[in-house]
C-alpha cells in the first residue's frame, strides 16, 4: 500500500514511522528544508531526533507528486492548517480511497470541528477516519505502549484501518461516536493549560488531580452540548488524552500553562514553545459554545480570562478556589 502523510511533524513523523515498518510511506510539508533534512538523513532531526525511519519512508516536495497514487492520505497538520490542505485536496479532483485524520482541535475561522470541514468540503463523511488517544509522538517513535482509538462512519472500514495501525507497542480500538472523539481531543488541551499552571504556582498534585478531576465535568458539559456520547469522553480520547497532557512536560499546552504562571505573557511562552499550543485557539472556540447554549464550564471561563490577560494566574486559581460552597454533582445532569 502506499500512503501519503500530509504533515512531518512529529505525530506525522512517528505514524510514517509505523507504518513504514510494512508500508510505503511518502512525507509531505510545506517546509520544503525539513524534507530535505529528512531524504538526507533518514531522520526528523526537528520534530524526532534520534529515531531512524525505514527505508520505505521518503519525501515529496510537490503536493500532487505526493498524493498521487496514494490509497490512504494521512492528514498530520495543525488544526489551523487542516481546512486549507483539505482543499488542496479537493483541487486534485479524484477519489482517495481512505482519509486518517490525526489532527486535534477546531477549524478557526468557522469554529467547526474538522470532521464538518472535511464535509463541507467532500460532502461525505464516507471516507473520513480519526485517530485519537493518549499518544505522544515520541513514545510512539520509540515503540513504548500506547492505546489509541480511532473514529469513522463506515464500520468495515475502521475494522480496516485498524488492522493496518495495530502493532504489540501499538493497541488500537475502535469507537463510533467521531463527535465524542473530536470534542475529548481538542477540549482536553484547555485543561492541560490549566493544570500546567497549577503546576507553575507550585500547588502540587492535590491540584493537579482536583483540576482534572472538575475539568472533566467542563468538557461533559460542552462535549455533550455538541452531540457526543458520554461514554467516550471517559475513554481514550477524553479522558485518557487528558491524563497525559495534563501531566506531562512533552505537552505544549502544560508548558504554555507553566511559563504563563512564571510571569510570561502569553506571546513569549508561545515563542519559547515554539510549536502550536491548541488550547489556546481552543478556549475561544468553546467559549462560543458555552455562551450560545447558556452553559457553566467555570474552568474554561476561568482559562479565557487568564488568556486574555484579565487575571492572573494566582487571581484565577483564588477565582475558582472561592466559588459557592455545594454539593459535589450538582452540576452533573
């Protein structure tokens, strides 16, 4: 099979890896040096240094060469970029047999979820699948166990796709709600802001755990606004997805939430990070969701206000420290 990966960042980069074990595998980006760096190097000395790629995986510097002839299209950029290279896609005029999304997040211009985008666009669903679940790309590189699920309309067709990404390091279930499993992976990054800030005032597990714990009822709250199923919010790519990025320093959106605690503006810990932080576009955009449905989510209010400069980090935590005393689930239908 050949399979084009649209995106060689490091997710992009370790699912190639993958797949390139058995597959042949062509890497596409708009960052034409990073190819380069890549065809002569066998390595993504940016996004994964130290992890030699097969020999089945290349590069392609033209978008058309590269989806050429592809059965299955992996899609591996940041929400930000994922309407516009679906729409070169559209332009190449044929049918692809599959399209794996492994992008998290919203489309931010129409604050979509990306699946709405791939429709608008495709008209159909038919074809889409999304891979999602507590999955650093380095671990993944690196063969450590991860359990991801994965996402789509056409149940043989997930049967497929799983079979083709399952590996012993590699589980992979599968799920059919794509709302859920959209909401959990891109609203999980406004709480790992959170928690990184929790952990940049120096407060210790107690609230980290009470940060992800009350976060989770904030995600419920708008996931299910959107139509998902509860249950796969408290699965692999709610909840799951939470824990690691919540807790972990290889998490953009827990270091964005660090360096905002140490007194940086929200600019510069997004220049030292260097990469895209989600859950900074994702804030607004379920902020839109909470006010048209009329919704609490005190988190995520409390995350916007701290993004925009209106508090402090000390002044949020205090904020959401002092609310009315109540009962534990009076906010949990």
């Amino acid at each position: 099979m050949r399979v084009c990966v649209l995106g060689a960042g490091s997710w992009g980069t370790a699912i190639g890896k993958l797949l390139g074990e058995r597959e042949e595998v062509v890497l596409w980006d708009i960052q034409e040096p990073l190819l380069e760096t890549i065809a002569e190097t066998g390595e993504n000395k940016q996004y994964l240094p130290g992890q030699s790629l097969p020999a089945n995986v290349t590069v392609e510097k033209k978008f058309s060469a590269a989806v050429k002839d592809s059965e299955l299209l992996i899609v591996a950029v940041p929400s930000h970029a994922f309407a516009s290279v679906i729409e070169k896609l559209e332009e190449e005029e044929r049918d692809f047999d599959s399209v794996l999304v492994l992008s998290k997040g919203f489309d931010p211009e129409t604050g979509k979820r990306l699946s709405e985008v791939y429709s608008r666009i495709f008209g159909s669903l038919d074809n889409y699948y999304l891979l999602t679940g507590p999955s650093h790309a380095r671990e993944v590189a690196r063969e450590r166990p991860t359990t991801v699920t994965l996402g789509g309309a056409d149940n043989a067709g997930r049967e497929r796709m799983q079979s083709l990404l399952f590996r012993d390091y590699f589980r992979v279930y599968t799920n059919d709600d794509l709302i859920g499993l959209e909401m959990g992976g891109a609203l999980k990054n406004i709480i790992a802001l959170a928690a990184g800030v929790a952990d940049g005032l120096g407060f210790g597990v107690n609230a980290r755990a009470a940060l992800i714990t009350r976060g989770m009822n904030d995600l419920r709250e708008v996931s299910e606004f959107e139509g998902a199923q509860r249950r796969t919010l408290y699965g692999l790519s709610g909840l799951g997805d939470l824990i690691v990025t919540a807790t972990s320093e290889l998490s953009r959106n827990y270091q964005c939430g660090q360096y905002l605690a140490r007194g940086l503006s929200l600019q510069e810990a997004k220049s030292k990070i260097g990469q895209v932080v989600e859950g900074i576009n994702a804030t607004r955009l379920a902020m839109q969701r909470v006010r048209s449905g009329g919704l609490r989510a005190p988190l995520f209010k409390t995350v916007e206000a701290v993004l925009a400069g209106e508090l402090s980090p000390s002044e949020a935590v205090k904020e959401l420290m002092t609310r009315r005393a109540k009962a534990e689930f009076e906010d949990v239908d």
